[in-house]
C-alpha cells in the first residue's frame, strides 16, 4: 500500500510517547509555583532535561539504552530507545530555536550549547545518586535549575522529587517503556514536604 511508508514506526510511536509524556511533565505548573523553578526558557529546558535524564537512566539500567554511551554504561539494546529518545530532544531543540527565529548559522553553536548542558548536568546528577554525600543531589539542582540562593527549600525538594521519580521509574514494567508508556508521581505530593 502506498501511504504504509508514511505510518509511524512502533519505535516512532513509543519514543513520540516517552518524549510526550516527559515535555508535559516538565510543564507541571507545580513546579514553577510551588519549587519555585523559574518560569523562564532556562528553567523549562532543565525540568525537561532532569526528567530526560532519569528516564534515560531507567533505560540504561536495564539495557534499554545504546552502544555510545548516550545514556550511561552503553547496554547495547535491539531498539536502541535512549538513542531515539536523545535524537527526539535534539529534534525538539532545534525546531524550538528555528520557531524562535534563531538563524540558521546559529542555531548549531545554540545546539552545541545545549549538548554541554545535557551533558555536564547527566555527569553531576548520575554521579550524585551514588555520592557519600546525601546532599550531593540537591546541591546538583541547585546549582543547575535554582541560580538564585534565594530559592528557599525547592532544591531539596526537587531532589525528593526526582528520587521519587527513580523509584516510580524502577517499579515500572519494562514493556511498557518500551511501548512509550512511563508515569510520572505528582509533583504537588512532595511540593510542600518538610526538608
């Protein structure tokens, strides 16, 4: 049939949902209002890329990544979804800039920028979950997503949030993510947790 070429992929539809399902996490209203997460461009990207980050880790633990270490320790997977997954927020990025009116000569060093953010922040927040330091998780956020020390308790609070998120993630059945199906917690249930 003609138009078949022109269907979805199943791996097209699961990362269309992943990708889905964490961009309208990250735009939880909870979390500007009650984290105190700024509601600015920045703050945007860097909800989208903790909530990336931990799917993408819940990927690599059980061999859902890749084999280039985009997420992790390289699991190799038939499906390679944090790569799809990874290239869907590239995809993203680049289009939100071209939306935005950023030319076409610098959207590539836009693009650079963001690649250097992803990763720095995968470094700081993947090597916190196994520190000493119970704190080394919040004090990551901290310096990403709260810039201004003004920012009261949300770092300790997104922090509970995420670790929250990791456990939601780790009692999820592997098919469903591999069918692009994840659930996220709430984020007003741990908003007003005491730190």
């Amino acid at each position: 049939m003609i138009l078949a070429k022109f269907r979805r992929s199943p791996q097209a539809r699961t990362i269309a949902g992943l990708y889905g399902a964490i961009v309208a996490q990250a735009r939880q209203a909870s979390f500007y209002t009650d984290y105190g997460v700024p509601d600015t461009p920045e703050g945007r990207f860097d909800l989208i890329v903790l909530h990336l980050i931990l799917v993408l880790e819940r990927l690599d633990r059980t061999g859902g990544g890749n084999d280039n270490g985009i997420t992790g320790t390289g699991h190799a997977s038939s499906y390679g979804l944090g790569q799809a997954l990874f290239d869907a927020f590239c995809s993203d990025l680049d289009a939100n800039l071209r939306e935005m009116g950023v030319g076409d000569l610098a959207v590539p060093k836009r693009m650079r920028a963001f690649g250097e953010a992803f990763y720095g922040r995968r470094q700081a927040y993947l090597a916190s979950f196994s520190a000493t330091d119970e704190r080394a998780f919040e004090k990551a956020l901290a310096r990403n997503i709260f810039p201004d020390a003004g920012a009261g308790h949300g770092a300790a609070r997104l922090a509970r949030y995420a670790r929250a998120v990791r456990r939601s993630l780790d009692a999820q059945q592997e098919g469903a993510l591999s069918r692009g199906e994840v659930a996220f917690p709430a984020p007003e249930a741990f908003a007003h947790a005491q730190a």
